[in-house]
C-alpha cells in the first residue's frame, strides 16, 4: 500500500514460493485501493507459465465493459491502450507471471506513457522483478510458527479445551511448514475428524517427507499436503470431479456443461 501512494513508484513486483498467499494478498490491496479511492480503477488478469495476450486483453477490457470487435491483438492493444489512457489513476494486477510480459503488446500504457497507471505483478521467481523493472519488490515470507497455527485453528474448527486433539493438531500443522495453502486444506479437511484419524494424517504427513526436500523443490511438501485433503474428501464423485478438472489447461474458466 505504501509503495501505492508512492508517485515515484510505478512497477511493483510481489514475490515468494507457491501457496504463500501471493493472489490473496493482492486481491486485498487492490479492494483496499478501490475503496479508499486510490485509484479510479483496478484490474486485474492472471498470466500463467504459457500467456495468452487475448486472454488477457478479454480480462481487462471486461472489467472497463469494453468489447472487442477486432480479432488481431495489435487492435485490440490500441483500443485498451486508448481506453486505459482516459483514466486518470489506474491500478493493472498482473497475477502469476513467469516470464517478461511486454506491456505495450497487451496494451498497458505506463511510465512516460501514463503517469497515472501503475502494475503490482506476482511472481515465484525474484529476477522476473528486476526484468519488469520493478522499483519496489516485495517479498512474501511463509507464517510464523503463531501465525500458522492461528489460521490451522480457524480452518480445522479446533477449540482451546481440546487440549488432547491440539497436542496433534500441533504437529500436523509444523508439517504444513507455514505454507498458508498446505494449512487451510490440510485444515478443512481434517475438520470434524476424531483423534485417532488426526495422529493418522500426521503420521502420513511426516512419512511422505522427502529428503534434501530443499534440492528438489520447495512444492513437494505442499504437494503432499494437497494429496492429502484429496484423499480425505467422503465421495468418490467429488473425487472425480478433481481429475475432471485436472484436464484442462491451468487457469482455465470450466463450463459446468463440459464437466
């Protein structure tokens, strides 16, 4: 927010792992700008590893309910260039970006082509700040130990007098390592479950560890939580629907008629 109100500030780069809470955060910043009049108008389109440039002019010129008649995205680049460029203060959020975007080849004027308009883009990948030229990165670190367990509690439905069930409740949200993403599904899907299926998730969750998970990857471990709360829903129909949606490509607007 404060990078926001700065004038001399108009890339903002937000980065950290997956599941840190990247999206959920700039969602928020961008309602708190909307409603504080910050800006007369925020955008926002998810990029993804494999962009598509009409995917995301669609995204934008929705949300200005301005339609498109052209069918090339040079033409469609100058209409939303011209259209972006009539509002004063303008916030675009580029939500999971992967590589460079070239702004101008959407239609995003900023910099000396729009004093008003600035981009706050998230990223897993810190050099993709400095590409974009981002004056002000912002890093997002994983939950405190405190932090963890306050939204593990919240979203598995624990109460302080369940000193038993929060004694293992304890270690399985240590195994979500302060993941927000690892806490909240592993959370809802152990709610309402007794004791003996909780010492059995935690069991689960520290067998399935990998070792030197750090030169494999940092998403082991929330794949594993994922699997988890995956392998804990009751029906084998929502089970189902899962690997329905698994099918399609990532980010994609699922019509319920295709499922």
């Amino acid at each position: 927010m404060k990078a926001l109100k700065d004038d001399n500030v108009n890339m903002i780069g937000l980065y950290g792992m997956g599941g840190v809470g990247k999206t959920t955060l700039v969602k928020e910043v961008g309602r708190r700008a909307k409603e504080t009049q910050l800006f007369d108008e925020v955008l926002l389109a998810t990029v993804s590893q494999n962009p598509n440039v009409m995917d995301i002019q669609d995204r934008m010129a929705e949300s200005l309910g301005l339609h498109f008649d052209e069918r090339t995205t040079e033409r469609r680049a100058n209409l939303l260039w011209q259209r972006l460029k009539t509002e004063k203060k303008l916030l675009v959020i580029l939500d999971d970006v992967w590589k460079a975007v070239n702004l101008k080849e959407i239609g995003i004027p900023v910099g000396d082509d729009h004093r008003g308009c600035k981009v706050l883009l998230t990223t897993r990948l810190r050099n993709i700040c400095s590409e974009m030229e981002c004056q002000q990165k912002v890093f997002l670190r994983i939950l405190s130990e405190n932090e963890a367990w306050a939204l593990f509690k919240i979203n598995a439905g624990l109460r302080d007098e369940d000193f038993k069930l929060n004694t293992v409740a304890k270690k399985v949200a240590r195994e979500c390592q302060g993941l927000p993403i690892a806490l909240v599904t592993v959370g809802r899907a152990l709610r309402d479950k007794s004791t003996v299926e909780w010492e059995i998730a935690s069991k689960e969750l520290k067998n399935s560890q990998f070792p030197l998970m750090e030169l494999i990857g940092e998403d082991i471990n929330t794949n594993t939580c994922l699997k988890l709360s995956y392998d804990y829903l009751k029906r084998e129909e929502t089970k189902l629907c899962f690997l329905l949606c698994c099918l399609f490509p990532e980010d994609y607007d699922i019509p319920i008629e295709d499922l």
